[in-house]
C-alpha cells in the first residue's frame, strides 16, 4: 500500500497535508490538474509517498497545470528510472514502480490529451467497507512484501536521511531466500508473528492458497473474501486462476467468490444477477463487462458511469450506436416484409446480421 501527501496546492476542497491512499491522490491531482489547464494556470506543489509503516520512498514536485505530464503516475513512470542510487539498492527502486505499477489504473496509465476527464468519478476511489480492509491485492507477494519489510534505503534525493533504518540482519536471508523460491523459512518466522503488515499477509495467504491449505490461508485476515480477491487478482494465480478458485470456493462459498467464477466462466446473466457483492474497482468493471456480454443497454449505461475505464465507456457507446441501428434495420425488415421486396429484404438481413455479429464481438 502507498500514500500520498501533497502540500500547498492552491485550491480551498484540496486535501493539503494529508495522508491519501495512493489510488485516492492519483484521482485528485488528475482532476485539479485538468481544471487548471482548462483555466490556463500553473501552480506547483511539493509531494511526499509513504509505504503502509509510513516510511519516506519518494519526494518530488508536481507542476498542475503544466501539459508535460498529464498526471502523476506518468510523471512517477518517467522520473523514478533515472534516480541514482547505490547498486544493492536498486531492488528497492524497481519494487516501488512495481507497485506503482499495479496500483495505477489502466485508463491512467494510456491517457493522452485528448482524454480529458472533466469530472472524474469518485467512486472509482476503492473504499472497501468491512472495517476499510487495507489488505493488498494483485502482486507478486514476495516482491510486494520486500518493498516493506526491506525499505533500507529510500528513494528520496538528494541522500536518503541518515536516521533510515534498515531490516534487521536475520529477516534479510529469510526475504532473499523467498525471492529464490525457498518461502518455507520465511513463511514459518511469519507464522510466529504477532501481527503482520498488509503485504505478510497477502504474502501468506498466496503461500497457503499455493498449497490448497484453505482454512490456514482464511486465518490469516479472518476473512474469505480477502483470499478470494487475491486468487482473483494476484500473479502467482494467472494461469489457473479459474480452477484456484472454484477449489477454494466449494470449501468457504462467498457471494463475491460467486461473481468472480461467473464472470471466469462468462456466465453473465449469473454474474448480474448476484447481489450483495463486494464491488471493488475490478469487479465494478468486470459487471460492466458482463452487461456489454449480454447486450443489455440501458444496464451497461448504467453501470460505466461508475468506471473510469475509457476503453469501456466507448465499447458502451459503440454497443449503444450498434443497438440503434439495429432496431432501425429491423423496423425496415417489417415495412420490407409486408411488401414481400426479397431483394431488399436479403440486403437488411445481411446487415442487420453484420451489425448483430459486431455488438457479440465487444468483448
């Protein structure tokens, strides 16, 4: 998990000085960003990211305003590479824009300036209720766990502070031995842990999912939908993800776990029809997905307007234009029908038939 503290930006709703969840500061400082190249101005303000134990990773400044990069992510993309810091050091810089990586969504990552979105939709922000669940998803647990556990060196500029301090020598072999595939000693120290950070517990719970060890890996956070989205969305499950969780959903069924398997299998009309589920960002744009799947317009208006999925929002639009046209090629299939015209009954059919194909051929 990151968090972004910026300082000084010029506008009274902008939250200066506090603590947002990465995902939540890229949103923001998006939207100020356009609106100030909408009114033409340019402001700069300092910037600070923090991991989830609140340690200093990187410092910068963001120009609003300034069309160099069009947020901060792709100001983050572009900068971070060319930070010189020590050699045994360069693990840390590659695990953050790892992260950044897999935080950042899609849309974020591919914009250019003629995407400008003017009110970007906060609902994209993911606020998971039960308790605000911080648990990470989505990447390699090793590699995410070392961002934390093994902050030696920040990348800060000009040289990291001198009070930074580095993991104690007897984790260090247990995280470098992980990285090589050996994961049992550092999963049994783990174990003897009294509390464990976000990404330990990610890190454990892909370990237990690995080795069809369900209950231990539920255990962990108390919570079978925490182990349910990380099959979902992490790496190590990407080639048998679907098998991963039908496993691990006949032994701890969830309505989420219900959803994800539906849409795997692309049983949209199950997936839809499923309620009460957690709807994280993914899942948000997977029912999207789904409402494409079953052409079902008015619905798939509905739910993009709760995505900030370009890609989405014009497979909507197309599905919307196609759908048009495909009930005024009908209706001139029943005034042809009556008039018993077959040749132009057999051109409408052929397009009607063109016209059908691509709106199943969205997805």
């Amino acid at each position: 998990m990151l968090f972004v503290r910026f300082t000084d930006v010029p506008k009274d709703a902008f939250p200066n000085y506090e603590r947002l969840p990465y995902e939540e500061a890229l949103l923001l400082s998006t939207q100020v960003h356009q609106e100030a190249q909408q009114a033409n101005e340019r402001f700069a303000s300092e910037f600070r990211i923090f991991d989830d134990i609140d340690q200093l990773v990187y410092k910068g400044t963001f120009q609003f305003g300034d069309p160099t990069y069009l947020n901060l992510y792709l100001q983050l993309k572009e900068r971070i590479p060319r930070i010189r810091i020590r050699k045994e050091d360069a693990t840390k810089k590659i695990l953050l824009l790892e992260n950044l990586e897999r935080l950042t969504p899609e849309s974020y990552k591919t914009m250019t300036t003629s995407v400008i979105q003017q009110h970007p939709d906060a609902t994209h922000v993911s606020r998971l209720r039960r308790g605000q669940r911080r648990l990470v998803y989505g990447v390699s647990g090793v590699s995410l766990l070392l961002l934390g556990a093994l902050s030696v060196v920040q990348l800060v500029q000009p040289d990291p502070p001198s009070g930074v301090q580095t993991a104690t020598s007897d984790w260090r072999p247990l995280y470098e031995a992980a990285l090589t595939g050996e994961t049992e000693p550092l999963m049994q120290r783990l174990e003897k842990q009294k509390s464990l950070s976000n990404e330990q517990q990610q890190f454990l719970i892909t370990q237990y999912v690995e080795k069809q060890d369900y209950d231990q890996a539920v255990a962990v956070t108390d919570d079978p939908i925490d182990v349910e989205t990380i099959i979902m969305q992490s790496k190590p499950f990407a080639t048998d993800r679907q098998e991963t969780l039908q496993a691990f959903h006949a032994v701890h069924p969830t309505d989420e776990g219900a959803f994800d398997l539906a849409i795997l299998k692309k049983d949209y009309k199950r997936a839809v029809s499923i309620p009460d589920v957690e709807m994280t960002t993914a899942r948000k744009e997977e029912k999207t997905r789904a409402y494409i799947g079953l052409k079902d317009v008015t619905k798939a208006q509905e739910s993009v307007q709760l995505v900030q999925n370009e890609e989405l929002k014009q497979q909507v639009a197309t599905l919307v234009q196609l759908d048009e046209e495909i009930q005024a090629l009908e209706d001139q299939k029943r005034q042809l029908s009556e008039k018993t015209d077959k040749k132009e009954l057999e051109k409408l059919n052929e397009s009607l038939e063109a016209k059908q194909r691509h709106a199943s051929s969205l997805l």
